[in-house]
C-alpha cells in the first residue's frame, strides 16, 4: 500500500535551507518515492489550518518512507531543514 509525507513548512532561513532543496531529492528517489506537490503554497478552503508551503511524497510503502526518514546519511539534511524552517510533518497510509 502507498505511503505519503506530508510536510506543511514555513522556511525562515532561505539561503541555509538551500542545501537541504537541492540534495533531498536524491534521498527521496533512493527509497522509491517522488514528489506529488513540491513546496507550494496551499489555498485554505475549510477550517482554520494556515499551511504556509506544503509537500506532499509518495512512497511504495509505509516502510519507505519510514526508511527514508530514518536514512543515516540524510539526517544532516534533516537537521538542516529542522534549523531553517518551522516544520509539521505526518505519515498517511493511501487507499488500495
């Protein structure tokens, strides 16, 4: 069954969140996912969520993404994106 990531972030540090939009993919790729919706800004149609950029990535499985997270080589990159930006992040199982 498909996994999503879906991140709602407000970046505060740009030029230090640089390295972070330009070597994740690679990370991303490596356990089988892709980007659905890279860094866009959301319209708000109910409810009183104020996303500011959303992602939103899709894995073969929960277990990729789970991987992914937990990829020794990507948690600077992590680290990164958790100085330079205001981050919510959560794992949704898709529909068969």
């Amino acid at each position: 069954m498909k996994a999503f990531l879906v991140l709602d972030f407000a970046v505060h540090d740009f030029p230090g969140f640089r390295p972070y939009v330009s070597a994740i993919p690679a990370f991303i790729q490596k356990h089988g996912g892709r980007y659905i919706v890279r860094g866009v800004e959301p319209t708000v149609m109910e409810g009183d969520w104020s996303p500011e950029l959303m992602v939103i990535l899709e894995f073969p499985s929960r277990e990729n993404a789970k991987a992914f997270l937990d990829d020794p080589d990507a948690q600077a990159l992590f680290d990164v994106r958790h100085r330079t930006t205001n981050s919510k992040l959560v794992l949704v199982d898709g529909c068969d």
